[in-house]
C-alpha cells in the first residue's frame, strides 16, 4: 500500500492512489489533518488547474509546501479531485 514518509512519519496511506504524472495522489481523507498548514502558495498547471498547499509541521520540523492539491481541477484532470501529491522531502513508498 503507497505511503507518503516524511521524517520517519507517515503522512498519508492509501490502496486508493491515482498516478499522474508519476505522483502518487492520495484521497485527502487519508492525509494525517495533525500535520498540516495551509499555505498562501498557489501554482498554475496548464491542463491541471491552478493547485494550492499545505505545508508540513511536526516537532518544530516545517516542510513548506510539500503537499499540493487542486480544490478545482479542469475537466481533463477531475482524476485529482479531493486528492493530494507531495514533493520535496516526502517520499512515496509503496
């Protein structure tokens, strides 16, 4: 089962990942709501949609932006409705 790892935490699991792009997109539901910051950043994908973030903290550890999402995906990308990909120092392991 895909698992997203950061600082030895598990952040997200699911069996119910959806791979684009070669990023594993978690359901929302299973990313960890303890761990999680909004953020201001917003990104622009030009057959996705615009994406927003949560950063990451734990224990004085931050990862800005390390989790994305589009809350309003165009109609091509509606696969990653209400799911969340990570980047940076989050790793997926299956």
């Amino acid at each position: 089962m895909p698992k997203a790892v950061w600082n030895d935490l598990v952040v997200a699991e699911s069996d119910d990942t959806v791979l684009v792009e070669g990023n594993h997109y978690f359901p929302r539901s299973a990313l960890r709501d303890d761990l999680i910051r909004e953020s201001t950043t917003h990104t622009v994908c030009p057959w996705k949609g615009t994406a927003s973030y949560y950063s990451l903290e734990h224990e004085g550890s931050t990862s800005k932006d390390a989790v994305w999402y589009y809350p309003e995906p165009k109609p091509d990308a509606e696969m990653v409705r209400d799911r969340v990909a990570f980047w940076k120092d989050v790793r997926v392991v299956d």
